[in-house]
C-alpha cells in the first residue's frame, strides 16, 4: 500500500515538473480570455457573486502571471553556463528577435495599463479640468489710469460693458424637436458628458451651461432623457475604469498598433524562419497557442474599440457619403443597445398594464435593476447583502414618473437659491398638496423634524404598513390576483412606485453606506434598534417570517396614543412605533383621498431620492458605474441637467472696463 501511495506521488510530481510552467502559462491566457468578454459585464452586472467572479478573475490572471514567471526563474536556478546554453527552454540566436519583440509589445501593454490608472486617477482628472489661471481684467492698471485722469482735473468716468462669453460654441449637432436617433443619443451624450465631466471632481459650472442642459432635457421625452444618461454614464465608467482615454489618443493608437505588429511578426518568424525539430512537439503547439491567442485578443479589443460608443461620436455628418455607410452599421449596433421594454402579461385591462426594461444583457449600459431590502420581511440587523437584497426591474411607467416630478420642480427653479431649496427637499414640496392644513401639519413633522436617515426608515415602514393593508383589499376585491406587478387602477400605480423607492433607499442607506455617508447619520444603529423592536414584538404575537400582512395589521393594532419617546426615553434609536404613527395619520388621508394619499406617498419618496442624490458625493456615483450603476445616479445626472443643485455659481464673462473722458 505505501509503495502504491509513493508511486501515485511520483507519477504526480513527474506530471507537476512536465506541466508546471506550461499549465501556468495557458491558465494565465485562458483567464485573459474570459476577461475579454467577461470584463465590459461589470458595468451591468448588480448580483454580487457575478462581481465577485469577475474580481477573482482579474486577481488569478495577474498571479498566474507572476506564478509563471516564478517557476521559469526557480527552473534555471543552479544550472551552469553549458548547462544554459544547452537548455531547449531558453531563446538562442534564432529565437532573439522573436523574444525581443514579444517583450516590446509587452512593455507598450503595461505602460498603456500605467497610463490609463495615471489618467484615472482623481487628482490627475480633476489638474486635468482646470483651465488656464484667469486674472481677469487688469484693475492694477484701471485704476492707475483712472487716478491720473482724476489728478488732471478730466471729467472721468468708466463704462462698465457685457464682455460676451469666449467660450460659447455650439454643440456638435444643432438642438433638436422630437424623437432622437441612435446616433444623436451617442453624440448628445458624449457631449454633456465633455461638458459636466467635471462634476466627478467637484467643479462648479456657469449659468450658461445650466440653460443650455436645461433647455436641451425639457425638450426630450423620458425615454430619451435616460437613453442620453445612459451614456454619459457609459463614458464615465470608460473614462475611468478602461483605457479609453489613451487608446483614442494619437500615441496610444500608434503604440497599440505597434504592439499588434510585433506580436504578428513574432508568429511570422516563429512559424516561417524557426526549426521546430530541435523542439518538443507539445512546445511547438504552446508557443502557437500563446502567440495566436494573444493576436485574437488583440482583434477583439480592436473591434470593441470600433463599436464603442466614441467611436460613434467621430461621425459629425451622416448625410456625407463616407460617414452615411458607417452611421448605417453603427447604428444596426446601437439599436441593440436601445432600453427595450416588455410588456408585463397580466391580465388586467391593457391601459394599466405596464413595462420591465428588458434590454439584451450583453448590450445594456447599465443594470437596468433596482436593489431593495424590506425591514418587516427580514426584520435582521444582519448585513448581508447576499441573502436579504433582491432586485426589481425598473419599470418604463416608473422612469416616466420621476422625469415628470424632476421636470416639474425644475420650472420652478428660476434663480440659484431657489434650485438649491429645491434640492433640499426632503418631503415638503410633495406635502404642499394635502389640501388639509392639519394633515399637512401633522405629517410634515416626520420629514422636517427629524434626521434624514430617520426620516427614511419612518417613511419605509409606514409605507409598508400601508402597502401591505391596502394590497390585501385589493386582491380581495379583485378575487385574490398577485399585485407585485400588476395596476388595475392609478392608484396601485403609484402604490408601486412608493414601494419600489422605499425598499430602495432602505437598501442604500444600510448596504451603500459610502453613497449615504454625507445623510446617513447614525442608520445603522437606528436601523439596529429598530429591527431589535421588531424581533421583540413579533415573538410576542407569534408571527413568523413572511406573515407580512398579518404582521402588519398586528402593528397598527397597538394602541399609539402616547409617543414612543415619552415610554421609553431616547436611550433606544428605534423608530417601529413611530413609524406605526406615521402610518395612521396617512391612512386617515386616505378616508379623504385614497388615489391622493399614494401620488403624495410617491412625490414624497422621490424628493428623498433626490435629496440623498444631490448630497451624495460625485466620486462615489462614479464608483458605482463600473459595478452596475445605481438609479440614483440617474437622480444625480437628471438633476444637473435640470439645473437643480449648488453645481452652478458662475455668470461667465467679464464685465470689460472703459475709461470715458468726458466733455
């Protein structure tokens, strides 16, 4: 038995010296290969575990690397000179140029790599944004020519004129009514994007630009505000996260080029110039392997480099024959990437049927889904994104809605102080329409009264509360029918929308703390004591998980005549009984209005949603392109252009001095 069990371990390390190295080696490119493909997913890819093989993908493909590397190294330790030049593994004479060239492409990849993290970097970004130091007019001089004029007794004066703006141009293509293009999206998106980059790093903008994007999105339908979106995201995350900056520079496309001729050069000589017969048959076949998978990963990066959304904005005139056969194909290709939406099959009446974005995974821009978390279902202070986050498809119908409530606070939003209250709303504007001052009074103390990331999980829970109540009078009117994507009436419509963005925001405020840091406060440990509350009174009543109803009607049964805060002190930070409150006073405006009650519930999330997206720092949208994008990154984007928020301080030009002599 010992000398089979010795055997085997021979048979393995005989095994494990032939095919070390070479097993490394076609690992490593095997790993570049999924990469290729598998790489661009990042940037529509939500569920973690695809994120996560896509990060041990690039991790294992710079260690096989290195590992590779180690082993030839560790091979040629303690063999002599003879033993060298002997050796079959190493390059001879015939093999230099070969060895050379494959080295120099390999030296133009890693600086291309350095380059493009260099480019990337926040720092070198933003010195990259800054325009020339602007000592405006010259008031040193001014005035030293006023006071002479003044000392000589001239009847003086100075003349104040408008100097007109030298920046102002016009955009690639002339604004436009209607529906736009395939081609007119890329271009219009590729040039907000040049003109608002300099969000990422914190640059404020002129009133001029402020017009112009505002002018440019009251004009666009929803669905072609997000197609527009939609790619100044996808240039965002390009900018960033590839090396898109350096391979569309003259340099970059030449030393890309080179680094593709020395690897088509290496396989000529190798297979036309080189005597494989002093070499081992399985060798032969590696070197092959190695050097015509390196030049079909080259190829592929070559045709994602063609079908990219900036190689689109190259074409400035469709009409002209050289650009009309080019804008013909890419736009067969863009169409692919158009935001499709299928219709929900349900068996309600067809006007309130409604739409999931339903674009091909492999063409999408973004996700296309919305994370959410509930705190009745789960109740569990546990983190863990994996096991209680799930995704909801957003819906043509929801998009719709937040562009019209953006757009419509928008017009109100003439000067800059008044954007900027705007902005800030976290419920207020929405609550202006209860048509009772009592109402108003009674609810607005839960949005203005109280911290931000309380706010949030007051109005999670009682629009739950109210969710799960109304949903079962419905079904039950309706002969039981599953409502989670269905709308017999605009009142479940916006039943959905309040609920969509209530689990969302509850789902960023605990497992996006970095987007939330800026409102977040003290949520965790509110949220803590919140589900510990809720873990006590379930276990009281007997209710088990997924019991949400039941659940729900037992909250609303306890008697909330006292405050919270006046039973159990402010030791705890939760808020399961106050939220319980909340839920009543809306539940007694729906005795008024129901239809009412939930456009106000639906108005009041999505100035949440806008409140946490002006706050949340520009950086921090940025990070989450590349894992999927956020919706409230399209709050964030939307906003801008709508020209709400404190990105715009600046009244372009100079006012031009003259000294007038008077008679």
């Amino acid at each position: 038995m010992a000398e089979l069990f010795i055997s085997i371990l021979s048979r393995l390390q005989k095994a494990w010296n032939a095919w070390n190295i070479r097993g490394a080696i076609l690992f490593s490119l095997l790993l570049q290969v999924v990469l290729i493909f598998v790489a661009p997913v990042r940037k529509s890819a939500r569920k973690k575990v695809a994120i996560l093989l896509i990060w041990i993908a690039y991790l294992l493909a710079d260690a096989a690397a290195n590992f590779a590397v180690g082993l030839i190294s560790n091979s040629q330790r303690g063999q002599s000179d003879s033993d060298k030049s002997e050796d079959p593994s190493l390059p001879n004479d015939k093999l230099m140029i070969p060895t050379i060239l494959m080295f120099c492409a390999g030296i133009i990849k890693y600086v291309e790599r350095t380059v493009a993290l260099y480019l990337a970097s926040l720092d070198t970004f933003r010195d990259s944004m800054l325009k020339d130091p602007d000592a405006g007019p010259n008031y040193a001089k001014l005035m030293e020519e006023y006071a002479y004029k003044r000392e000589a007794e001239l009847p003086t004066r100075i003349d104040l004129t408008p100097e007109p703006d030298k920046e102002t141009k016009a955009s690639d293509i002339p604004p436009k009514e209607g529906e736009l293009n395939h081609l007119e999206v890329v271009h219009y998106g590729f040039y907000y994007f040049q003109k608002f980059k300099g969000l990422i790093v914190d640059i404020i903008f002129s009133f001029r630009e402020r017009d112009e994007s505002r002018d440019f999105f009251y004009r666009r339908t929803a669905e072609d505000a997000l197609r527009v979106i939609e790619v100044e995201l996808n240039f965002i995350y390009r900018t960033l996260y590839t090396k898109l900056e350096v391979v569309y520079s003259w340099p970059g496309s030449i030393f890309r080029f080179l680094a593709f001729g020395s690897t088509l050069a290496t396989l000529g000589i190798f297979h036309f110039k080189t005597n494989k017969d002093a070499y081992d048959g399985v060798e032969i076949g590696i070197t092959y392997t190695l050097l015509l998978g390196a030049i079909v990963l080259d190829v592929i990066a070559i045709f994602t480099m063609i079908f990219s959304d900036r190689t689109f904005t190259f074409i400035k005139n469709p009409d002209r024959p050289t650009h009309g056969i080019c804008a013909s194909v890419f736009s067969i290709f863009l169409a692919l990437k158009k935001p499709r939406w299928h219709r929900c099959k349900c068996p309600v009446a067809e006007e309130h049927r409604h739409h999931l974005l339903a674009t091909c995974f492999a063409f999408r821009r973004w996700s296309g889904s919305i994370s959410s978390h509930n705190l009745i279902s789960w109740f569990e202070d546990t983190l863990d994104e994996f096991f209680y986050v799930s995704l909801e498809p957003i819906t043509k119908e929801l998009w719709e809605f937040i562009f019209s409530e953006l757009k419509k606070k928008a017009e109100f939003a003439d000067n800059p102080e008044t954007a900027k209250r705007i902005s800030s709303a976290r419920g207020e504007w929405a609550l202006t329409d209860t048509d009772s001052e009592h109402d108003r009074s009674k609810i607005l103390r839960y949005v203005s009264d109280v911290p931000y990331d309380e706010s949030i999980l007051l109005w999670h829970i009682a629009t739950d509360l109210c969710y799960q109540t109304e949903k079962e009078e419905t079904e039950s009117k309706n002969g039981g029918e599953n409502l989670k994507y269905m709308h017999f009436s605009e009142n479940l419509k916006y039943m959905h929308f309040s609920k969509i963005l209530s689990d969302y925001m509850l789902y960023l405020l605990i497992f996006q703390p970095t987007m939330m840091s800026a409102v977040a406060g003290i949520a965790k440990i509110r949220f803590r004591d919140t589900c510990a509350e809720a873990r006590i009174f379930f276990e009281r009543r007997n209710l088990r998980r997924n019991e949400d109803k039941e659940a729900c009607h037992q909250i609303l049964s306890v008697n909330t005549d006292v405050e919270p805060e006046q039973v159990k002190g402010d030791r705890s930070k939760s808020v399961f009984f106050s939220a319980s409150i909340l839920a009543k006073e809306l539940k007694r405006m729906e005795d008024e209005d129901k239809e009412k009650k939930w456009i106000i519930m639906s108005r009041v999330w999505v100035e949440l949603v806008s409140y946490a997206a002006s706050h949340c720092r520009a950086n921090t949208h940025a990070a989450e392109v590349s894992k999927g994008g956020q919706l409230i990154s399209f709050f964030w984007l939307l906003m801008v252009h709508f020209g709400l928020g404190e990105q715009f301080q600046i009244n372009e030009g100079h006012a031009r001095a003259k000294l007038i002599i008077e008679k």
